[in-house]
C-alpha cells in the first residue's frame, strides 16, 4: 500500500476555485493550522483520560477538517485510527500506546501534522501575489 500524498493540491485548487478567492482560501487554511495543534492535544488528553467518546468526537474532527483542508495523508491517518477505536470496550483504541507510556500512534499523528503545517504553508506562500514587476 502506497502512502497517501501530504496535501491533496488538486483538492485545494477545487476549493480555490469554489470559494472564488485565494484570500479566503488563505484564511480558510490558516485557521486550519491554528486548529490544528489544539486537535492533537485534545487527542492526547482523551487517551491519557481513557476517554473513548471524547476520542471519537476528536479523531473525527481531525479526519473531517483534515480532509476540508486538503490535508490527505492525515485524514486517512486519522479515519484509520477511528476505525481502529470505533468499538469499546476493546482497547485497541489504547492499544497504540506501550507500556513504557510512549504514544507512537500520537507521536505518528504529530509527525503527519507537523509535515502537513509544512507543506500548506508553502501552498499559503504561493497563494500571495507576486508583488509589481521592477
């Protein structure tokens, strides 16, 4: 199985053009970004509080905006890891993490946040305008 691409640019341009202007586009994608760390960390509390319901509702609110967001790879991620937990009691939805405490499940969703806060914002980059020619 091939690993999905980080961002979706094709996605992204659909939307683009949907909404008729790249500076809403920007703003769209910027709340994104600052949104996006507060969802990994509301992640993180739920399976720290082995609270599977407030797993649910955080992993799909990551999967949906992700997917908004053109954010391909970690929206697939996270639709896994939903299907993953959808059926409590089990624990594979606690089952990511080892007995050492260290969160590799988390720690994967973070690396395929970071890269993903990367990669749009040099989309945003090439969204502004070239200034006038010289």
């Amino acid at each position: 199985m091939t690993a999905a691409p980080v961002l979706d640019t094709e996605a992204l341009r659909r939307l683009g053009d949907d909404l008729g202007d790249a500076e809403i586009l920007g703003g769209f994608l910027r709340r994104f970004l600052a949104l996006l760390e507060q969802r990994i960390e509301r992640l993180e509390r739920s399976l720290t509080a082995h609270d599977h319901e407030s797993w649910m509702d955080a992993v799909l609110s990551l999967k949906t905006s992700s997917a908004q967001a053109g954010a391909r790879a970690l929206s697939e991620l996270a639709a896994r890891v939903e299907k993953a937990a959808e059926r409590p009691p089990s624990p594979s939805w606690t089952a990511w993490c080892t007995s050492t405490g260290r969160c590799e499940g988390l720690r994967l969703l973070r690396d395929v946040a970071a890269e993903t806060a990367r990669q749009l914002r040099l989309f945003l980059d090439q969204l502004r305008p070239a200034g006038p020619a010289t």
